[in-house]
C-alpha cells in the first residue's frame, strides 16, 4: 500500500488571497489497485477507476479550453 503524491500544494484565491485551501492528488495502491487519490485540507478520497477517467478526461477538456495544453 503506497501513494505517489503528483501535485501538493496551498492554493489561494486569484483576488481573496485570504481564501485557500490545501489542494494535493495522487495514485494510491490501498485498496489493492493503482487508483487516484484527492486530499483537501486534510480530507481524502480515494476513487474508483470510472470515476478516475471521468476526472482525467474533463481535466484534459478543460486544459484543452484553456489552451493549458500547448
């Protein structure tokens, strides 16, 4: 059982700096698969492999929107 953290960090609000929240994903094998994981402020959710790729693929989407892609 182990997590390999991708992204860990606090993020704030672009204008209300004083809002912010502490934002980190990863993959975690506890449940005996390589699943994503989501933690904010201290709170975690490990997903199932649907719910995963729907995540991964509305992210992909919207860095596409963006132009984050290029």
């Amino acid at each position: 059982m182990a997590t390999t953290c991708f992204f860990e960090e606090t993020i704030s609000d672009l204008e209300k700096k004083e809002a912010r929240i502490d934002f980190e994903f990863g993959r975690s094998s506890f449940y005996g698969q390589n699943l994503m994981y989501f933690r904010i402020n201290g709170e975690g959710v490990i997903v199932d492999e649907e719910t995963g790729k729907k995540i991964a693929e509305q992210m992909q989407g919207l860095a596409a929107y963006l132009g984050y892609d290029r």
